[in-house]
C-alpha cells in the first residue's frame, strides 16, 4: 500500500529526472527467466528496448512499479507504445481501477489502445455507466477516434445496464465509424438488443451478418429461449452449422427457465449420443430437469453418469444435487452429500435448508439453520455489517439471505409455529437485515390462516409494501409453497389472490397463484377460465426460480477423489 502510494504521488508530480536502469534490470532478472519473449539482439543498446522488454516480462506489481517509475522519470511515459502497455499492465497486476484511471489522466495524448483499455476495465469491473459516461467524455475531447476494439465492451455496459437508448447511440456510433460489419461487434449487438428484449432488432442484426460464428448462434438463440419462444430457438438451434457445449446448454436452461424438464431431458441424452462433452453447467442443467420433474431414478442415473463423466466432484455438482434429491422426496441422501462437502457456500446450506423444510421434516430445517447461524461468533456483533460473507478472526462465516428464510418461515407454517416464526421474521429483519419481499409475506399469511387467524392473514397479503427495490425475481417465489397452501378457508385464499392480481393486472405470479388455489380445490373450470384469462390479458409465464444464484457461482470448489461412494449413492435403492 505504501509503494502504491508513492507512486500516486510520483504520478502526480511528473518529475523529470532521469534514473539508472542498473537496478531496475536486476531486479526484474527472476521474471526475464520465466518469460516467453525473446530477448533483444542488443539490450544495453538502447533504453527502449530494455523497457519494452521489461514490460513484457513483468509479472508482479513490485517489477510494475519500478518499471513505471522510470518511464514517468525518464520521459518515455508519453509515447504511447510505453504508455498503452503501462495501462494494460497496471489493470491485470494492481487490481486498482483508481490508479488505472490516474495513469491514464497523466498521459498527454492517449491513443485508441488507451482509451478501449479504460473502457474494458471499467464494463469488466462492474462499472458500467462509468464506461458509457468515459466514452462519451472521450469523444467530446475532439481526439479519439473509436476502432472496432472499443464497440464490445462498451455495448456489453449497456447490455447490463438495460438502458436501450444508450446501446443504441453506440450502434449508431459503430455506423458511424464504420466498425459495425466487425463480427465482435455484431455479437454484442445481438446480445444488446436480445438483454432489452427488442428481438426483432436482435433479428435483423444477425440475419444481416456476413460471417456467423458459434457466439453468434448461441445469443441470438439465447435471446429467443429468454422471451420464451423455445419454437424458433429449437429450430435455430437444429440449423446451427456448428454446434458447441455452450449450444446445447443454452437450449436446456431455456426449456428449464420455462418449467419445461423433460424437454431439457431429452436434450442432453441427443447431446451424449451425438458425442459432445458435458461441463458443470450441463450437470446443473440435467440434475435440475430431473428434480423439477421428480423423476428419481433418471436423477440416479445422471447422477452416476456425472461420477464417471467427471474426475471430481465440485461445489455446484453437489448443491444442484441436494436440491435434486430433496425435490425428489430423498432429503436423507441430499444430506449425505451435504454432510460430506467439504466446502460449503450460501446455495449449499440454503438448499439443504429448504429441503428439510419443504420436502421432508421442517424441524431438521429448523436444526440446520441453527447450526448454520450458531458458526456466527462476534465480540461486538453490533459492529459487524452483515454482508453475504463475515471474514472474523480469519474465519469465513456464511449469514442467512432472503431465500434461507423462505425455508425458515415455510417450515413454521407447516408445523404451526406461530412464535416462532414472528420471532424468525423479526431476526431476518433486525438482525440480519434482510428485507422482506412476497414469499416471506406469504409464508406468515399461510402460518396465520393456519393457526386461525384469517383476518391477520388478509391483512398481511393486502398490505404487502409495494417497492421497486425488490427484485422482480422475488414473487416468483410464490411457486415452491405447494406445501405450504391455505387449508380449508378456499373463498379467503380466492379473495387474497383476486386483491393481489388487482394490484398487479400483469404479474404472473399472482394469476398463477390464484390457478394453484382453483386447483387445490378441485376447480378445474375456474382453472380453465383464469388461464383463458391471462392468455387474453397477454400475461406470460416468466422464468422460474429454483435456487437463487445456483448458476453464478463462478469459484468451483474441486472435491477429491469420492468417485466410488458417489457412485454408489447414485446406484442406491
């Protein structure tokens, strides 16, 4: 932290004195050894070389810094040969966007390099608006003059913002500059337009491609499982000169997303006839169709498959497979593959929460939790800011999320715990800080009926606050609690769900909601009336949410060698 500083100084200052680069060889001599380029005919010959030959065998932020060092010192900062480098290299070692963005102010006259390096960092970083917003700056300065290395990154910082009206000023700007026959950029078009859900733009970017590659197929295919229109993604699909992994996985997470299993089923076995090679999200993909359908014995069958397919097993193996086996009625296995992981993430114990507490004994849920909160030690606990993960005494602690007390408060309208199950909504809220969004509104409304108190139950349900802080995701939630329904009082659950779709004519969920409620009571024309209804009212089936996050896990935690106990899970009767 100390060099980095006195570099943000040295940067600032740009001396221009001029220093020895005796030491700065020695010193960077370990990463010469280790480095692939060839070394100059003549180093001592001409400084340049030398730093060009440093630069390309950095490896370490200390080698960086010196390098940097002299470059300012010695003037050769701002060319931009030096200068370009600089910057790509100070991203992949410093991991300090603030610092990158200070080196690039002090160069004079930064070239496009420059530039697109700014732009990528801050679309890879998360940044987005940032990217758009230094573009635009970039361009009224009157002396950048975009290439077709600057268009993916930055259309790919509109993509996740979902801003339509900026992605499609830089389309504009790619026509402008000519860059937007490049094939790179057209993929991050497709991807743009398909993101804003206009798929008929997405449509006629990739009809008028010249040249399609596999990144090409796979989003426009993508874009159109995405808005549900698994017809033309099939057809896309079977058309596709050339298919990939990433192909076939597109297509079973799309009939997944739309709660059509067996169809993703069907998919993967075309997928190992045809010799293609599986990856985690294939597992994911296969072992979630088989626990949304309940098909057990397929579930086994993958599974053993997945045991000899794979040398080892990994985290979002394993959590895809607890959730499996607890949809499928076997809770008791879901945690032997649970008690044997020997890293465990947020999904992990929320799966094996909510497999107690929806599929099998509510209590061992209950006990699960407690563990999972018990491993929470603090001196001062009213000092800890609760994020997804507490580092305390060099020891990681997972804190429970909105999805953990799903489970919590399902289970205690299941076994009609009144008190305790307020006590574990107000722990969510006060303690944990986690706000509450309909499924947690609902399981309490549930839990009230159940005990008798219908009218604290409307209420709960009518008053559920409206805020645009809540993920859209959140509703769909309503979807798992086929256990956890009103009992005997249909007319009041009716009335909830008709007050519910009256405050949201268009949610999904809601309708579905009040469809589940016809069906549990046997009312099959009603069912029929409501579903004519939403299909007038154009109100799609969005995607489904089974686990939160289940697919972003990016860390994959590589297990040893258990081939031979998994497999015989797998084979267990």
């Amino acid at each position: 932290m100390a060099k980095l500083l006195h570099f943000r100084t040295l940067l600032l200052s740009q001396s221009s004195k001029i220093c020895s680069i005796s030491s700065l060889s020695s010193s960077c001599s370990s990463d010469m050894k280790a480095c692939n380029y060839s070394k100059p005919n003549s180093l001592s010959a001409n400084i340049r070389d030398k730093v060009l030959y440093l630069l390309n065998c950095c490896r370490r932020s200390n080698n960086l810094f010196q390098i940097q060092a002299h470059l300012i010192t010695s003037g050769l900062f701002q060319d931009p040969s030096f200068s370009g480098r600089l910057l790509k290299l100070s991203l992949k070692l410093v991991d300090d966007l603030g610092y990158t963005f200070l080196i690039f102010k002090c160069i004079s006259s930064p070239d496009a390099f420059c530039v697109n390096t700014v732009v990528k960092s801050y679309s890879c970083s998360g940044y987005h608006r940032e990217a758009v917003d230094f573009y635009v700056d970039m361009l009224r300065g009157g002396n950048f003059s975009p290439n077709s290395f600057t268009f993916p990154p930055l259309i790919s910082a509109c993509s996740k913002l979902g801003c339509s009206s900026l992605g499609q000023m830089c389309h504009g700007q790619a026509l402008r500059f000519g860059v937007d026959n490049v094939l790179p950029v057209q993929n991050s078009l497709i991807h743009f337009y398909a993101c804003c859900g206009l798929m008929d733009v997405a449509w006629k970017v990739f009809e008028g491609m010249l040249t399609k590659d596999s990144v090409s197929w796979n989003t426009i295919i993508d874009g159109f499982s995405k808005i549900g229109e698994m017809g033309v993604a099939h057809k896309l699909f079977d058309t596709m000169p050339k298919k990939n992994v990433v192909s076939w996985n597109v297509m079973m997470t799309g009939y997944l997303n739309f709660r059509k299993p067996g169809n993703a089923l069907k998919l993967f076995r075309e997928m190992v006839v045809q010799g293609f090679e599986s990856n985690d999200t294939t597992a994911v993909n296969v072992i979630a169709a088989c626990g949304r359908s309940s098909r057990l014995k397929e579930g086994r069958s993958v599974h053993g498959f997945l045991v000899k397919a794979f040398n080892s097993s990994s985290l979002i193996i394993d959590t895809a497979l607890i959730d499996m086996y607890s949809k499928c009625g076997r809770v008791d296995l879901a945690q032997v593959i649970f008690n044997r992981m020997p890293s465990k993430n947020l999904v992990s114990w929320n799966a094996m929460i909510l497999g107690h507490c929806i599929n099998a004994n509510p209590l061992d849920g209950l006990n699960l939790y407690s563990e999972m909160v018990d491993k929470i030690r603090c001196k001062d606990e009213s000092a800890v800011k609760f994020d997804k993960d507490v580092k305390l005494d060099e020891v990681s602690f997972i804190l429970p999320d909105e999805v953990t007390f799903i489970g919590i408060l399902c289970a205690c309208a299941r076994k009609l715990m009144l008190t305790e199950g307020r006590d574990y909504l107000s722990q969510m809220i006060d303690v944990f800080h986690v706000k509450p969004n309909f499924a947690h509104y609902w399981c309490m409304a549930n839990l009230m009926a159940n005990v008798g108190l219908m009218q604290e139950a409307v209420d709960i349900l009518r008053n559920i606050p409206i805020d645009e802080d809540v993920s859209p995701e959140s509703s769909l939630w309503a979807g798992l609690f086929g256990s956890c329904r009103f009992q005997g009082d249909v007319s009041l659950a009716e009335q909830i769900a008709k007050g519910l779709i009256e405050q949201d004519p268009q949610n999904f969920s809601h309708h579905n909601l009040l469809v589940n409620i016809y069906a549990a009571a046997g009312r099959w024309e009603e069912v029929a009336r409501t579903k004519e209804l939403m299909k007038g009212r154009g109100i799609k089936r969005v995607p489904c949410c089974s686990l939160k996050d289940l697919k972003e896990i990016v860390r994959i935690a590589k297990v040893g060698d258990t081939r031979e106990k998994d497999l015989q899970m797998a084979l267990m009767e």
